[in-house]
C-alpha cells in the first residue's frame, strides 16, 4: 500500500514538472473612450465626437506559448488580433491574426521567428517614442511606419548584457508573391541598442520595396523597384522620476516611391521629436511630447503636440486623458491621427487641427 502510494505521489511530481515546462498564456487589452476633434474645412470650422475604439492601446486579444525543451532552448509562439471596442468588429477581416502569428526556438544566444510580425521600426519607436506608439497621437501620426508589421518574416532579436541586436528580412508583404520579382515587397532592416543604468541609445536602418504590378511576367530588379529607405536614431536619460527622450529619422523615396505626406516623390524628410515622461506618484504620470516633420525642399513643415495624463485604478486598469495639436504652414495637411485620415474631418491644406480622448484601459 505505501510502495503504491509513493509511486502515486512520484507519478503526480512528474506530471507536475511536465506540464510546468509548456505554458500558453491568454492576454489582452481592451481600450475606449470619448473623442473630440475639431479642424478648419472648406464651409468653416468643424467638430466631431464619439465613442473611439483604442486610445492609448489597440484592443487586442492573443495567446503566447512557451515550451521548454531542454539545453535552454525554447520554442516559442504568438498569436495576436485586434479587435475594435467600439463596434466589437475585427481589426482586419482580412486577416484573423493581424497583429501578429509567428513560431520560433530561442536560447542564451537570442530568439528567431517565423511569420507575420512587428518590423524593427515599430520595436524602436516602443523604446523611444514618448508616447509609446499610443494608438491616437503619437509618432505614429507623422510617420505611419513606427506602427508596422510584416508578412512572410524572418527576425532576429538577441540581447547580451546592455547591448540588442536585432534584424529581419521579409520576403513579401500580403501574399504579393510574384515569379520573376524577388524583391516585390521585400523589406529588410537592422538595428542596435545599448542601455546602461539610466541610460539607452539606439540605431537603426531599414529598406521596403514597393510592390511592382507591372511587368509581371518580367524579371524584377531593384533599380526599377520603388523602394524607400529609413534610418533612425535615438535616446532616453531617466534621471528621478523623470525620463526625456529624443530622436531622429531620416527617409527618402527613389524610383517614384512617395513618403507620406510628402508633396512630391522620390523625396526626402527629416523627423524630429523629443518628449518628457514624469512619475508625479506611482499611479499617477504625466507625458508631453513635439513631433517636427521636415519635408525637403519645400516649406509644407508640420508640427504636432501631443500631452498624456494617466491614472492607474489598479495594475490592470487605469483612466488616462490625451490631447493633441497639430500646426500645419504653407500646404501641409497633417492630422492629429495622421495625414488625411482624422476620422470625419480631412485637415485641410495650411489648417491646424485639436483633438482630445478620455479613456478607459483594461489590461489582461
């Protein structure tokens, strides 16, 4: 009778430890709140207000798996998609998993993973925009590629001691295949990050090809490709409660790619931000931040303003309030969500615009 009961005990420890080695974890974030925006049109001054799905977060449903195999290698998966709050419809019905599906092993020396995943643009600007690529107003607005994600990827991501190296290569971006054309949607980037104590800088340099519709049954070469190339650099001093930021991106378009908002294309643009975090208590901080978005050879330069206050109820939940402004000169038309897409009011030519989110988040 002992000897069964110990085997019975042992039988459990071991199952125990078994399942202890693979673990799947169901997370989320489920964002909302009031908007207001206010913009000059074409019959006058105009405002619009509602319900807006995701302020400070996209709402997002995903589960993450880890499974240990041994040696120190793991394998490791991500499935992530968005969802809108306030229509409870999906974030793209194109796409069940749009925010991310990727599988990958990972060891002391990093981890590689496979499918749809965040570009290295988007991992920077999470380290060193001060707004965090806050879904409304944030470094996002000006230069949409901070936010990016891409298809039929490889990436890379290892870090030792205070240094992280990172790069990826994507075949192609939305099952834009082409025989022929090896670098029809390609996009491939590196990056670099040193943090140490209460300081952090970081580099990177990325490439996209566009892609080309033309020519199909032709072979593709880069020359005749557009493409545009980005690079970036950027840092973070904390220092008490306090933590400033700043940051530098380059991008210029060739064979007739166009960056947003750019008048022209095959043209170039200096981005400039810095910002400033500041933890008036533990649940309570407060964010402010200026974008500056150099489009060259030509005046149509526009600013945005963004200030962020938040409140944490709880570890998961927490009240926040964000406003912004955007100062356009001389034809430029950016929004406080972006160039052209605020909503139900298009930002006219030389027009500035407002706009205020109180919100709700909820994190699982």
């Amino acid at each position: 009778m002992k000897k069964s009961l110990l085997a019975l005990a042992a039988f459990g420890l071991f199952a125990g430890a078994a399942s202890a080695q693979s673990t799947v974890t169901l997370f989320g974030i489920v964002d909302a709140g009031f908007a207001r925006l206010t913009a000059k049109t074409t019959t006058g001054s105009k405002s619009v207000q509602g319900i807006t799905n995701s302020g400070l977060n996209s709402s997002r449903l995903g589960f993450r798996g880890v499974e240990d195999l041994g040696g120190g290698l793991k394998g490791i998966f991500v499935l992530e998609s968005g969802f809108n709050t306030d229509t409870g419809s999906a974030g793209d019905s194109n796409r069940l998993f749009n925010r991310g599906a990727y599988v990958g092993l990972q060891n002391q020396w990093g981890a590689i993973t496979l499918g749809r995943q965040q570009t290295l643009m988007y991992d920077f600007g999470l380290i060193y925009d001060p707004m965090a690529i806050s879904t409304r107003y944030s470094i996002t607005s000006t230069a949409a590629e901070f936010a990016s994600r891409a298809d039929n990827a490889v990436k890379y991501v290892g870090t030792f001691g205070g240094l992280t190296a990172s790069a990826l290569y994507s075949f192609t971006n939305n099952g834009q295949e082409t025989a022929g054309k090896f670098s029809n949607g390609r996009e491939y980037s590196a990056a670099l990050s040193y943090a140490a104590g209460p300081f952090s800088i970081g580099a990177l340099y990325d490439q996209s090809n566009a892609v080309d519709t033309n020519n199909a049954a032709g072979v593709q070469t880069v020359s005749g490709t557009q493409l545009t190339r980005r690079a970036a650099i950027a840092g973070t001093y904390a220092f008490g409660p306090a933590k400033v930021y700043a940051g530098y991106r380059y991008a210029h378009g060739f064979n007739g790619a166009t960056i947003t908002g750019a008048p022209t294309a095959n043209s170039a643009s200096n981005l400039y931000w810095a910002g400033l975090g500041y933890q008036l208590t533990p649940a309570f901080s407060l964010t402010g931040s200026v974008y500056y978005h150099d489009f060259r050879n030509t005046s149509a330069d526009p600013w945005q303003f963004v200030a962020t206050a938040d409140y944490a109820l709880s570890k998961r939940t927490d009240l926040y309030t964000s406003l912004s402004y955007v100062k356009n000169k001389n034809g430029s038309s950016l929004g406080v969500d972006g160039f052209n897409t605020s909503s139900a009011i298009n930002v006219q030519p030389g027009a500035n615009q407002f706009g205020a989110t109180v919100g709700v988040r909820h994190k699982f």
